[in-house]
C-alpha cells in the first residue's frame, strides 16, 4: 500500500494543475481501495466480499474522477453564463449515493469479521477514509448544482 502510494505522489507530478487537485482529493479512497485489496487474506471469510467492494469503489473512483475532471474544466465563460455542470454534478451525487451503500456494508462485514483487533481498525480507519471523501463529493455536487450562472436558471 505504502509503495502504491509513492506511485499515486509520482503520478501526480505528471499532471496539470486541475487534474492533480482532482486525483490529489481521490487518492484518499485509490489507497482505501488498494488496503482493501491487501486486506482480502486477512479478513477471513468475508475477504472475497471485501474485495468485491473495493472494486465497486475502484470503478466509482473512476467515474467521479472523470466528473470531477469535467467540473474544473468547465469553460469560465460557460460556467459565468450557464452556470456549473448538472451531468457531471449528478454523476458525482449518484456514485456518492451507491458509495454510502458500499460503505454500509463494509460496515456490516466489519462487525462480522473474525479477524483479530489490529485488522478491524485499519478496516475502520480505510472505511472512514471512504465516507471522508464521499462528504467533500457530495459538497463538490451540491456547489455544482447551485451553480446557477446569469441565464442557468431558465433551463436548471
């Protein structure tokens, strides 16, 4: 996990300044994902449904960055006019959506774990970091959605 993160730091020199904001803020939940990939021999039974998980979140990931990326690339002049993305704000409010789910039954499979005391927290700690990010997506969502611009409210 600790050589993935160094990878992800590396990945983000090579990026310009928007899309290093946007993976910077991601990468919270790139390594909960990578831990829970690591953690899947560790967790006993519910390994195979962790992993799952973690790839579910990986994949959501994918689509939030991809929106996020949009949102801070919206031209000024467009955003002035007609305000933020809708799209792409609905993206990031339906993944964070299917996340909190995620995120319940990380929760549940926690309590069911037969797995000693050290793993259930770094369980805890990479579940907690998951609903962290889904908090500040959910503001980036809203802030886009309120982002009505001088016409944006005729069609919003």
């Amino acid at each position: 996990v600790q050589q993935r993160e160094q990878e992800m730091n590396q990945e983000l020199q090579a990026l310009d300044e928007h899309q290093q904001l946007v993976y910077q803020n991601q990468n919270r939940v790139r390594l909960a994902v990578q831990s829970l990939f690591a953690m899947e021999e560790l967790v006993g039974g519910i390994g195979p449904q962790v992993s799952q998980i973690a790839e579910e979140l990986n994949t959501s990931v994918q689509a939030t960055i991809r929106a996020e990326e949009r949102i801070q690339l919206r031209n000024t002049i467009v955003r002035f006019f007609a305000g933020g993305d809708e799209a792409a704000a609905q993206e990031i409010a339906q993944q964070v959506i299917q996340n909190q789910d995620r995120i319940r039954e990380l929760q549940q499979l926690q309590e069911e774990c037969d797995c000693d005391e050290e793993v259930r927290a770094i369980l805890q700690e990479q579940i907690q970091n998951v609903e962290q990010e889904q908090t500040r997506l959910q503001q980036v969502a809203q802030s886009e959605l309120d982002d009505k611009g001088l016409f944006g409210w005729l069609w919003k």
